[in-house]
C-alpha cells in the first residue's frame, strides 16, 4: 500500500474515532446521569403511584437527566418544576418554605415533580389513556389541558381527538417525544 493511502485511512481511522468518541462521551455521560437518578427515582415515586418509568422518560424530555437545568420560564432540576408548582407541593406534602436552590437538589425537585405529575394523572384518571392528558397538563397547564379535552370531547372520542386538539404544536411533540420514551422503557427486557 502507499504512503499516501495509509495516511488518508489513518486520517480517516482518527475521524472516526473522534466521531465515536463525542458521541459516547455525549450518550455515555447522559446514561450515566440517568443512572444515578434511576436509583433515586425509583426510592420516591412509590410514594406518589406513578410509574418510575414514566417519570424517567419525562425527566429525560425536561433535563436530559441534568439536576442543575433551568429552562426558558424559569423552571427548576430534573423536572423542570417551577416555583409555583414547588410552591403547591410544599403546601401539600407540609415540607415548609421551597426556593429555586431547593429545586436544584435531586430529591426535592424528583419529590415535587412527581408529586405534581402525579396529581395531573388523578385528575385524568377516568379517561381510557390518561397519561397524554396529564403529560399536556404538566407541559402546558391545566387550563390549556381541560379546553383541549374539551374540544376533542366535542370532536370525537378517545386520545386521538385529545392530541389533534391540542393547539400548541410543541406540547403535541412534547407528549408524543415522552411518550415514545416511556414505551421504550416499559418494552426492554
């Protein structure tokens, strides 16, 4: 073989292998994230009744498992929660005064999150899939949540109406980007 084409398949060998390695280091470091709080996640939502791997997949949708994530409204950790949201917990649960630090830390922001998660699927419980209802409640409020249910009440039945009704295309992706996740989780061995 000649020099020359040793040298461009060594170059090319190097490219690929920083290719690699950016991407295991960007996957790597993120499966690493998810699990640690895996752990964590699956001590709390018991207390809540939620699956722990629906809680997983949201947390992956909001954070890609960063506790120190602060998203464009103001929303805190893990699972985005915002103060307000925080703020009804903490009423709830009796926890006392919450702040934003507060939500940086892994277990208060899992324990609020799901608390808050958990609450949206009791309100939905009497649909036949209420997990997309409660999945646009967190992501867009309850109000935008119960006008959409109402419009695809009106158009139609079942989950399908729901989702084509809602109006905000990136709570529709949203929904279907967690739901496609949690699927995922639910269906590994």
């Amino acid at each position: 073989m000649s020099g020359i084409k040793q040298k461009s398949f060594a170059v090319a060998g190097m490219g690929l292998a920083l290719l690699a390695a950016v991407v295991a280091g960007r996957y790597g470091a993120e499966a690493y994230r998810a699990h640690r709080i895996r752990d964590v996640v699956e001590a709390i939502v018991p207390a809540y009744g939620v699956d722990p791997e629906l809680v997983m997949a949201l947390i992956w949708q909001e954070s890609r498992y960063r506790p120190h994530a602060i998203g464009a409204a103001g929303e805190h950790g893990l699972m985005q929660v915002t103060l307000t949201a925080a703020e009804a917990w903490a009423v709830a649960e009796e926890v006392g005064t919450v702040n934003p630090d507060l939500l940086l830390e892994v277990e208060p922001n899992l324990r609020a999150g799901t608390w808050y998660l958990a609450r949206a699927l009791h309100h939905w419980r009497d649909q036949d899939d209420p997990v997309p209802y409660a999945l646009a409640q967190y992501n867009a409020g309850r109000r935008n949540a119960l006008r959409w249910a109402a419009a695809g009440e009106a158009a139609g039945e079942g989950v399908g109406a729901f989702m084509d009704a809602i109006t905000y295309p990136g709570t529709r992706a949203y929904i279907e980007r967690v739901l496609t996740r949690y699927r995922g989780y639910v269906d590994q061995p």
